[in-house]
C-alpha cells in the first residue's frame, strides 16, 4: 500500500481524546489511513519535510454553497439584508445551468482545500436548466476533497406567497423522487466514504410543513443525514411566529428535524430552550460566523451552546453571503465574535481550532475523521509556519488563527491535494478563466 510520511513538524494537533500536540513528532500514513503518529517514523514511500510547520488534522466545513462562487460581490445584494439579498440574487441563479454548477462548485472546493479544509457539506437546493447534485459530485470527484452534498429544494415560490421566484421551485413528489434518485446512487455509508448523500429542504419558509416532514421520513428509511437553515435572524423568527405559530425549535421538533443525523446552518438567534433541546437529542449546529457579520443576522449563542453540549462546527456559507470561503477566517471570527458577545476569556483559539476540525466532523456525523490517531482517515494539513508573519510567535498552535490563510499541502483519504500551496488535482488557471467567462456571460 502507498504510504506518505509527515517528517519533522514543529507541533502536531492531534484533536486525539486527550488533545495531544506532540513536538517533533511524525505521521505516518498508509493507503488512506493514519498508521503512526510518534517521533522517529520511518518509510520506504513519499517523505514530506514538515519542518517549519504545524500540521493539524484537515478542517472540515459543515455549510456552503458552492454554486454562490458565481454570485460574489453582486451589486444590488451587497448591503441588503437576507430577505431582500436572496431576491436580488433569485433571478441570477435561475439562469444557471448543469456547466455553471460544476465549475462554480470546482472553484468553491479548491478554495476551501487551498484553505485547509478536506472536508466539506454542500446545500444545493435549485436545479434550474437541468442542473444536477450530480454536477457537483462530479466537481469533488476531480478536486478530491470528501464531500457530504445536500439535495436540497424550494417548493413554494412567489405564486403561493413565498420568496423564490415561481421558476426556481420544484414540485414536492419530484422533488423526493429525485432525493431517492441520487442518495441510492451516491451515497456511501461505509468507513472513510468520500461521498455521503444528505436531505436539505432549504428552509422552513421556502418548503411546506409536508415536505419537511416527508424529507426527515425519507432519510431516517435510507439512513442519511437532514440539513436545512434555522432561526438565522430575527426576520426569520418572526416568520416562523407568524406563519407557524411557533419558534423554530418547536417547528424543528414537531417535523422530526432533532437528532442526531440532523444538522442546522446558523442558529443565530436560538433561545435557552432550543439549546437545550439540540443538546439533549443530539442536533448539530453549522455556526457561519462571517456570513452572520455580513448580512448583520447576529452572534450566535456558540458558548451557550458548547457549555450545554451542542455540537458546533464551523461553515462559510454561501460565497455569496461571505465573498470569501476560507475556513481559518472563519475559525478566527468565530473566537472573535464570542469574545465580543461575552468577554476576552470567552474561547481560545485551540477550542475554536478544535470546532473547525473535531466539531465539523462530529457534526457530520463522520467519527472516522476529525482528529489526527491511528485508525482514522488520513485527511492531514500542513501549515507553514516560517515566514514573516509568524516570526516570533511564541505559540505556533494559537498563531494558526492569526497566520497563515492557507495550507502549503492538503492530504484527503491519503491522497496530496495540494502541494507548496498549489492544487495537484486539477488545472486551477483554467478553472478560474472558466469561471470568470460564465460570471461575464451572467453578466451580459
Ligand atoms: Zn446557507
């Protein structure tokens, strides 16, 4: 079997049961697991020089839409708030079609593994002029990265008094019929699975009740996990209030949307008892703390949460509510939001570091990964920690979160998917100019 050797790191975090980071220590990995982690390994196979830097278990990413890497910095949706950003950007997205997901979701997950991630969810949940999850499968089959998409939808358009336009919905039984179609095509429910398949109505205001209830009955009978958006801002309880006659959690619980193969973005604005009730069933929570900044939705109770044991990993969002899909940003900004919320002492850097890889991985529901031990999946990045900018940083661990942005090389499954701070898996120049000629076309 192939084996990699990490030589010589400054500090290795392992996010092992005791949280370990071992100096000088090595890793050896063999196919696609973690061999050995110990001082003094030696191989017959590829050795990496690690010296100079830190190397943490992959970060893992618990929301995003890719396809957004499209819509960056659109003029008209820039200053507004969710509501009134999602309706600028509607009729963009309904002019995407099977090419516009590939390529937008290539250049959102080469981003994500230039960043350090090996491990990310998507939520697609339009399907305009024929596009597919199926394309975006295609894109992290090529990129390499492990990927949990979504099948997410919208079945309630203008028409019936909801916010997408009438073009960019699907009827209900299609929409389930096609939930089916690609989980039992797709996904993978063994050990170290590259792709899991997840069910993702988009939110509780653009499905019905019934199809919410429906999706969380379909993916308890095929056993994969549920994902939506939840109580992400005030306009969104108020919606909830209004239309459901009840707060999110309660909606949640009634629907069979708590457990522990659910998870839900943002969760800015959950009140005492709806933490209570995601720690007691075991519901996980996606905290997109740039996201939440930029469309000024709040800071999400993340030390209340942690404190009463909710899982919390960390996601960038769409690119079009963050313009950017760097997971240390938002390692960084999650320990700075909480710091502001409830004072200096209120997160470290090595728990937010922890919530960026262990958590995500927890969230997802993926125990063989997360955390650098022998058995686990060999998902491994190596940060450089020799340049200018770390230059006296007395603690290289807690220097991650203010240093370097991105990786200098990216392990998944085994697999090198960046190498000195370039993608191997895929021609990123022409990725990027590929992207660039759709986003003008969209333009025009
Ligand atoms: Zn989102």
């Amino acid at each position: 079997m192939n084996e990699i050797l990490i030589k010589n790191a400054d500090v290795v975090v392992t996010m092992d049961g005791a949280r370990r980071e071992l100096a000088g220590a090595d890793v050896l990995v063999r196919g696609g697991v973690i061999a050995a982690v110990a001082a003094g390994l030696a191989t017959t196979g590829r050795v990496i020089d690690a010296r100079g830097c830190v190397v943490t278990p992959g970060l893992v990413n618990t929301h995003h839409h890719l396809y957004q890497t499209l819509t960056r910095a659109v003029p008209g949706g820039q200053d507004a708030l969710l509501f009134g950003w999602l309706k600028t950007l509607y009729p963009i997205w309904a002019r995407f079609g099977p090419e516009e997901i590939f390529t937008s979701a290539q250049v959102g997950l080469a981003e994500l593994a230039l960043t350090g991630c090996s491990l990310t969810s998507d939520h697609l949940y339009m399907f305009p002029n024929g596009a597919r999850l199926d394309d975006t499968i295609a894109a992290a089959g090529e990129v390499g990265l492990r990927f949990h998409p979504t099948r997410g939808a919208m079945s309630i358009g203008e028409s019936d008094g909801g916010l997408p336009p009438d073009a960019l919905v699907e009827r209900e039984a299609s929409i389930l019929e096609d939930c089916i179609r690609v989980v039992d095509r797709f996904h993978d429910a063994s050990e170290g699975a590259m792709v899991r398949v997840g069910i993702a109505p988009c939110s509780p205001f653009s499905v019905s009740r019934d199809l919410m209830r429906d999706a969380a009955l379909l993916a308890r009978d095929k056993g994969v996990m549920l994902h939506t958006h939840l109580a992400e801002n005030d306009e969104d309880i108020a919606y909830s209030l209004e239309k459901f006659g009840c707060r999110p959690g309660q909606y949640a619980e009634d629907l069979g949307w708590v457990g522990d193969d659910v998870w839900h973005a943002h969760c800015v604005k959950l009140d005492g008892q709806e933490i209570d009730l995601f720690a007691r069933t075991g519901t996980g929570v996606a905290h997109c703390p740039c996201s939440n900044c930029r469309l000024g939705s709040g800071i999400a109770p993340v030390r209340a949460m942690r404190d009463a044991g909710v899982k919390v990993g960390l996601g960038v969002d769409g690119s079009a509510s963050n313009d950017a899909g760097n997971l240390v940003a938002e390692a960084r900004q999650a320990l700075l939001l909480q710091r502001v919320a409830n004072g200096a002492d209120a997160m470290s850097a090595r728990e937010a570091l922890e919530i960026a890889t262990l958590g995500g991985a927890q969230v997802l529901g993926r125990h063989d990964c997360g955390s650098l031990e022998v058995g686990k999946r060999a998902d491994i990045a190596i940060w450089d920690v020799s340049g200018v900018e770390a230059a006296g940083s007395w603690d290289r661990v807690a220097f991650l979160l203010a240093g370097p942005m991105r990786v200098r090389d990216l392990i998944v499954e085994g697999c090198e998917v960046v190498r000195g701070g370039a993608m191997v898996t895929i021609d990123l120049s022409a990725v990027i100019a590929k992207q660039n000629r759709l986003a003008r076309a969209l333009m025009g």
